[in-house]
C-alpha cells in the first residue's frame, strides 16, 4: 500500500517553472531611458576656456587701463574662437589685393560672410573652407593660397571678426574678466530626433543620438564639437522635452479594456496594466474560482497571423513574472485564468465541482470533507481516484477510506484535474436498501393515526 500510494502521489501533470531569462523574445527594459525616433531633445551648450594664468595678470601698473584690458581680452580670445556659418570676416592683405589689382587707391581690406557650408569666396582664389577654423588659422590658409602662386613676397594677412552670425555657442574665457564672466547661456536649441536616430545641430550637422542616454548624449555633442570645431570641449546639458507618443491596445481580463497612448518611456507592460486598472479579478466565467489571468499574450502590429506571440506567465493570478517593452501598435491580451478543479461523485452528500487554487494541496481525505463527507448510510470503503500522467494518459488507483472514519485517506495527495469516484458494491447497495426500508418503516409506524373507539 505505502509503494502504491507513493507512485500515485508522485504522477501527473506537473506545471513548469518559467523565469523571465527564458522569454528570449522578450525586448528588455533599458534604464535609464534611451532617447528613441520622435523624441524632442532640447540643448544648452556653452564654452568655458581658461587663458593661461600669466595672460589673466595685466602688467603692474596697468590694472585700471579699461582700453588695454579690453585689447588683451579680445587677443586671448583670438585663439579661443572658431569661425561659424553666418560670420562675416574683415581680411585685411593689403599687398594682395594690390598685386591682383582689387586694392585701388584704398585701403585694402576685404569683407566676407562665411556661407552655411562654413566657406567664403577670395578673389582669384575662390571658394575656401574655414568654418570651425580660429583667426589664426585662417590667415595661414590665406597666406597659403596666395603666395607664392599669385604674389611673388609673402603677405601680411590679419582676419577679424566684424560681426557674427547666430549662433548656439557663448564664448567665455574665464580670464575675459566679469564682463566676459557674466555671458549668459545662448538660447537653448529643440531638435526633433529623425527616424533615421540623429539630430541636427549648428556647425557640426547630423549627431546620432538614438539608444542613447541623456549622459551619453552629452558626451556625443561635445565630441562633435571638439576637437574640429572648438578647441576645449564645450559645457553640454541636454534633456528630452517631449517624449515620442505610441499606440498599444489592452483585451481580455483587465481592469479597462482599450486604447491606451504611452509615451516613449512608458512602453513597458507594468505602465500599460497600471493605466488599465490592472488584471481583473472576479468570478471567472464558470463561476468556480477567484478570475485573475494565467498568461499575457503580446501581437507586435504588423505580425503575421500565424506568427507565434510574446508569451509572458503570469503567477499570484495578476503579476506577471516579467517586466517586458512594449513597442508602437502592440495588442496586449491577458487570458483569463479558470482555477484548476478536481470532482468528486458517487457515495458522497455534496457531489460537484471545486476549485483548487495555486499553491494549495489537498488529500483524499479533505475533498471528501469538502463534499460533505460520505454518505453514512451507504459506508463505502473504497475510493477511486483518476488523473492523468504526465503523458496525458488516464490512470486509476483504489484507496480504502477507513469505513466512516476516513484515516487512510489522509495519506492520499489529490492534484489539480483528478476525479474522485465512490462507487457503489454490493455491500453499499444493500446498507442502502435496508437503511431506505428502516426510514420507510420508521415513518409509517409514526404516522399511523390513533383513533378513539365510539360507542353506539
């Protein structure tokens, strides 16, 4: 008996154990959050350069000589600035502009505005490149393209910047003085994040910044910037001022089932069930158990119809054993959960259905309690229980009940889907025939009238 009883206790269908590492489909969640096409960015960047400390100490004696502190901080900052589209720039070359014969009798100075492409146009020479270039740089090109091709003596060639164009940069060195010091961040700049993940900033063109953090794309722009256009790496802040806007839809047992818009970082099933009302949990639809859901069952828009979805367990009946992301068009649906049963039929006072809930673990003995017990005046003995292996196939095992007590069945472990038969014998049948005759003639002997004897 105990060899039986230990073979049946141990078969039957088991329910896997799933962890989220096994949902390989499954997109994870990326923290902190990764800038996506369609998000606006918005960036504040600003330029802080320090001049040498000997260049910030003004001469003794000449530390209240406004005009000569203000020509050292214009030389400082020679060095420090780089050319962008929209500058005009003031050559003054003199000897070349004579030698080509573009001076006359003026002084001979040449004005140009530097184009978007970030080039000007020189006389003779023609288109040259000088955006992110300094002044410095600048003037070494231009001598270089003159002389010696077109001028027999090298030139004197002196560039400044006569007026700039609009610009996202604010220039400010640190040994400018409070003036300098007190330059305020230029306006900040919103850029819309193309579908092909990049952005467009001023000078440097096209960043990409999509599966980027914010941090990370800080580090981004100011490379972008330095070292080709500036020459120390600017002061980056950039955050995301509006968030890409998605569609996902929610069926099934859930709070409130819909449509639902969730911004880019809100695309996470966790967000999509706590604006739905969460799973419902209730009366399931055959009335037997507490509702909840056992699996929540992702369709990416677009997928093919017998495409296999994103299969996510669900445990407790409303948690899902996953936190997993969500994408534009997805449809959620959460499957109702219907609580495991087990029956119980024949010799008993309550036969039926009952519900046996996740984590519970019931014995012959206690389904029997839950059916009213047997039934007393048939006594059966024996019990049948039938399930299915863990192939699916039915097998049967007979335990005695103990007669009214029901001892041995408390050795018995009943599992979710098994039915448990008291049938008749021959035994039962004739206990019941004589206990149905005994009430019979227990009732008419107290129903026979007494009738009082007249006289006539």
């Amino acid at each position: 008996m105990g060899e039986q009883l230990a073979r049946f206790n141990a078969a039957g269908p088991t329910v896997p154990a799933i962890s989220p590492g096994e949902l390989p489909e499954a997109k994870p969640l990326a923290l902190p959050y990764r800038v996506v096409a369609g998000d606006v960015l918005e960036f504040r960047l600003k330029i802080t350069q320090d001049a040498p400390e000997s260049a910030a100490q003004p001469p003794s004696g000449q530390e209240n000589d406004p005009a000569r502190n203000d020509s050292q901080a214009s030389a400082r900052r020679l060095d420090l600035y780089r050319v962008q589209p929209g500058d005009v720039l003031d050559l003054a070359m003199p000897l070349i502009l004579r030698s080509i014969g573009e001076a006359g009798d003026r002084a001979a100075s040449y004005g140009c505005r530097v184009s978007q492409e970030g080039s000007i146009w020189l006389p003779v020479v023609g288109e040259m490149p000088v955006a992110g270039k300094t002044l410095l740089e600048i003037e070494t090109a231009v001598v270089a393209a003159y002389f010696p091709k077109y001028v027999k003596n090298r030139p004197s060639v002196i560039a400044r910047v006569s007026e700039r164009g609009a610009s996202v940069l604010s220039v400010v060195s640190t040994a400018a003085g409070p003036a300098a010091a007190r330059d305020p961040f230029a306006d900040s700049i919103l850029c819309r994040v193309t579908n092909e993940g990049t952005v467009r900033l001023p000078l440097v063109g096209s960043v990409p910044v999509a599966g980027k953090s914010v941090p990370e794309i800080e580090a981004a722009v100011a490379s972008a910037y330095c070292p080709k256009h500036l020459s120390s790496p600017p002061s980056v802040l950039a955050r995301v001022a509006d968030y890409r806007v998605a569609t996902v839809y929610a069926i099934g047992a859930i709070g409130s089932p819909g449509r639902y818009e969730l911004r880019s970082n809100e695309l996470e099933l966790a967000v999509l069930l706590a604006k739905a009302g969460g799973i419902g949990v209730g009366r399931t639809a055959s009335g037997v158990g507490a509702g909840g859901a056992k699996v929540i069952r992702i369709r990416h828009a677009g997928q093919p119809r017998d495409a296999k979805p994103l299969e996510v367990p669900v445990r407790d009946r409303n948690i899902p054993i996953a936190n997993v992301a969500l994408q534009d068009g997805d449809t959620v649906e959460v499957e109702h959960f219907d609580d495991p049963l087990f029956t119980v039929t024949g010799l008993v006072m309550s036969p039926g259905v009952h519900p046996y809930p996740p984590g519970a673990k019931y014995t012959l003995q206690q389904a029997l309690a839950m059916s009213g017990g047997i039934d007393t005046q048939a006594g059966p003995r024996y019990a049948t229980v039938y399930r299915q292996d863990g192939d699916g196939k039915p097998i049967a095992a007979e335990f005695r009940i103990g007669g009214r007590t029901m001892v041995d069945a408390a050795e018995v472990i009943i599992k979710p889907g098994d039915v448990i038969c008291l049938e008749h014998s021959f035994r039962t049948r004739w206990n019941k025939f004589w206990a149905t005759v005994l009430h019979f003639g227990a009732g008419a002997y107290a129903t026979v009238p007494i009738t009082p004897t007249s006289s006539n």
